[in-house]
C-alpha cells in the first residue's frame, strides 16, 4: 500500500512540474512585435515613384513614408478602394512635403486585412501610385 502511495505521489509531482513548466511557456514567451517599415517618396535613382510599391504588412505595423527624391510629394489613400475606409481616410497625408528627409507614419493597427493602394497627388499622372497589403 505504501508502494502505491508513493508511486502516485511522484507521478502526481511530475505532472504538476511539467504543468508548470509548460504554463512557464506562455507567460514568459515573448509578444509578437508590430514591425516598421520605410517607403521611399522618389526614388534613389530620381524615378517618380514610391519604393517599394507594393508592400506587406501585419495588422499593428507601422509604414513610414520618408521624402526622398525629386519632391514635393504626398500621399493619398484611396478609400473608395481600400478594405478599411476609415484607415484609409486617417492614413492620407494631403500635405505636400518639400524637403528630402521629411516625413510621417501610418499605423496599421486599426486596419483590416485587404489592400490599402495609395498615390501622390502632384505625381499621380506619371504613375506615382503603390499599395500596402495589411494580413
């Protein structure tokens, strides 16, 4: 009987540590962090447009726009086809930006997943247009 005893004593101590080490897991495992990233406004080379065009991101990113080449430049989401048209309206800077090294950031972490293309207004003929996809 007191063979018994033991034996489950010790199994019932080994399932509570490797509880515990397991829970120890979740609690001490580090939190995704949101990501930022760069868009260039003009290119190195002076191209009229943004780089990189096309850009994915989680929800929770960040984007920042820097004014690079060739300026003045702004950015304007079109939110007739963005996936969150609120995003979209916060996200627009209609303010032109003259000077190389000026810039602003859009935070995505209102956003739904979907597509979020952008222009700028002064460039937008020459096809100075990108997306961001949020997922």
């Amino acid at each position: 009987m007191n063979l018994i005893t033991a034996t489950l004593r010790r199994m019932g101590l080994a399932v509570l540590t490797a509880l515990l080490v397991i829970s120890s897991f979740a609690v001490f495992a580090p939190s995704a962090a949101a990501a930022e990233y760069t868009i260039k406004m003009g290119t190195d080379r002076g191209m009229l447009a943004f780089e990189p065009a096309k850009l994915t991101v989680k929800v929770g990113d960040t984007v920042k726009f820097v004014n690079n080449r060739v300026p003045p430049h702004n950015v304007v989401f079109d939110s007739s086809k963005s996936a969150n048209k609120a995003v979209a309206v916060k996200a627009t800077h209609k303010q032109l930006m003259m000077s190389p090294g000026q810039s602003f950031e859009v935070s995505f972490a209102d956003a739904e997943p979907g597509e979020y293309p952008f222009y700028c207004e002064p460039h937008r003929g020459a096809g100075m247009a990108g997306k961001i996809i949020v997922e």
